[in-house]
C-alpha cells in the first residue's frame, strides 16, 4: 500500500493529474463489462455500528478478520418498489468497483442474502461531510472547506472523464479518512453520461433546475449538487426555499435567486465560487463552460491548491477531523438470514 502510494505519488510530479487520467475512460468500461467484484458471504462479517443516513442510505461498521469496513445496506424490497431502482442499484455496484481512484471510495466486495443486498467498501472512521457539519456547531473554517471541495472536484474530474455522471452528489456520499481525504462514495444513481438524458433522480433538494425540469441534461448536474453540499456543510444553510414540500421547493429552484449565502461570513471568492456552481444556465455553470475543470481549478477560491497537495504519501491534509462513532448494535445482526438462492426473484439481482 505504502509503495503504491509512493509510486502513484511519483506518477502525478512527473505527469500531472490530468496526464494520469487520459486512459481512463476505457480501462474504466473494461472493468465495468468484466463485472468481477469478489462476493462475500455477509454472515462472516461482525457488524460493530449503525450510523443513520441524513440524505439517502444508512451506513454500517463491521469487521472481518480483523479489518474494519463501512458497509452499506439496501433492503431488497425497498429496491423493488421503486421501477428501475434494482437495475440502477446494480449499475451501481458494478460503476463504484470499476472506479480507481485516490477520491472515490473503494468497493472491496458485494453480498447479499435474501433480504438485503450490500456494498462493502473501504472504512471511513471519520464518517461523511454531515457527520462534521452535524457535530460543530459552528461553520466550518473555510480553509478546511476549500481542502475538502478541491478533493470532490479531483474525483468528479476523473469520473466524468469515464464518462459517468454521479447524480447523486451529497453530504452524505462525500466520506472522510483519518489523514483527511475525502472521497466520493454510493453511486447507486450514477450512470453514463449521454444527451439523451432526462429522467429526475436522488433527492428534489439537490437537483439541478435542468433535472427538475425534466429537460435533457449532462454531466453539470453534478457542478450544481456540489454547489448545493457546500452550502449545507460548509454554510449551514440551503440556498431555496425548503419548506413547503417538493413542488414549493422545484418551483423555487426554477424560479427563486440564490437566498442567504449572501449574509454568512465567508470570503468574495467563497460566494462566487458557489454562485458560478449555482447557475442555472448549464452551459454558463462553473465546470461545465468551454474551460471545463480548468475553471474550477483555476478559480481564485481553489487556485492555491493542485492534485500534488493532497497525494503527497502521508501529508495530513487537514487537521480537524476525529473519528465519528455510531449506534452499537445488536451481536449477530445480519448473520442466519437465509441465502440468496432463497428469494424467488434472486435474477433480479445475479449480477450484483
């Protein structure tokens, strides 16, 4: 692990993170169409702590010979209430292995049994951006929120360069290590980026005023959901209007200015760079111009940073984060439910 640090490290001074990515696209589609992530057998693992998802899924702690995992579970009739959701559940499995990179979290295995399905990925024991925004009080310093963004911009920059949009960009779905990475995780909702594209999905607060207009749209959906996560755990506040339901706050994103951000006490290249992430003209929103990535990483809010600060082998990133503990659980849980093989529509799921 340490030398393949160090060797990816020496990679990225002599040719630069965009040069690392170039091959990308199709190694990425290689290993999503081989689909050869191992499959565990979820009663071996010794499940430690529950934490509740404040956006989406919940995520659990569990331990097997020894090594700690953060494990999500779907409930497979949750799945299947919802049309399309097994297939993009597995799309997304097979998207979140094939993905290697230094800021997207790693799928070690997949499992399932006969009632659930499960994602076992590498152990985040800081949590996820809600975890630290939920448990200070405080508005983060923005330095720290600068050195978390400029990770997510470096792992949407080589997802989208497999040509996949993420769709689902949140606090929840941006984990944090101990040396303070910070890494995008759960793409259930992701899929390949086409100009076909109009279907609304994940949750109304985060969509795009493309998406939630049911018009075609591309990989930006991602630059505004990135804007709005900044505005949640960065700022403590939602820039529409959220409280009167789905169809008030639609309207609102459609519709209504960008309210509140205005009033925090946060620097002019802060508000602008969230401004540009915010607008609701696709082709004009930050990363999606003619400059693409080049105007995000160029800004003067992220400018002073580049890939080499934050894959430095062993440089501590930021110094705030702790490790976040959850609910313990009962011993046993998810152990003796009856396998897979048991559930009567199992091909739903035989490439999962």
């Amino acid at each position: 692990m340490v030398l393949a640090r160090v060797f990816g490290f020496l990679r990225g001074l002599i040719f630069g993170y965009p040069r690392l990515l170039a091959s990308e696209e199709v190694e990425f589609l290689e290993r999503v169409k081989a689909n050869e992530c191992p499959s565990a057998n979820i009663s071996d693992f010794e499940f430690l702590e529950y934490f509740e998802g404040y956006f989406c899924g919940d995520r659990y702690v569990a331990t097997l010979n020894d090594k700690r995992y953060s494990i999500i579970v779907k409930a497979k009739s949750e799945l299947r209430a919802e049309p399309g959701r097994v297939q993009q559940t597995v799309n997304g499995k097979k998207y979140q292995y094939a993905l290697r990179n230094d800021f997207v979290v790693k799928l070690y295995y997949s499992a399932k049994n006969i009632n659930f399905v499960f994602l076992v990925l590498e152990h985040a024991p800081c949590g996820c951006l809600w975890d630290l925004a939920d448990d200070d009080e405080e508005i983060l310093d923005e330095d720290t929120i600068q050195r978390i963004v400029f990770q997510v911009v470096l792992g949407l920059e080589y997802i989208h360069l497999c040509n996949l949009m993420v769709r689902h960009i949140n606090p929840d779905n941006i984990w944090l290590f101990k040396h303070g990475q910070a890494k995008i995780a759960n793409l259930e909702l992701a899929t390949i980026a086409s100009d076909k594209e109009s279907t609304p999905v994940g949750l109304p607060m985060f969509q795009a005023p493309e998406m939630v207009a049911m018009n075609f749209y591309n990989a930006a959906v991602d630059w505004w959901a990135l804007g709005i996560t900044i505005c949640l755990f960065g700022f403590n506040d939602y820039p529409f209007n959220a409280t009167g339901g789905d169809d008030e706050l639609r309207k609102s994103i459609l519709n209504d200015p960008i309210r509140g951000i205005r009033e925090i006490d946060i620097s002019d290249d802060a508000l602008d760079f969230v401004e540009r992430l915010l607008d609701k003209n696709p082709t004009k929103r930050l990363g999606s111009t003619k400059d693409g990535i080049r105007a995000i990483k160029r800004h003067p809010w992220l400018n002073k940073y580049n890939y080499m600060t934050f894959t430095h082998p062993g440089r501590e990133i930021l110094r705030l984060l702790y490790r976040v503990e959850g609910e313990s659980i009962p011993k046993g849980s998810f152990r003796g439910l009856a396998p897979d093989r048991r559930d009567l529509q199992s091909a739903e799921f035989a490439e999962f």
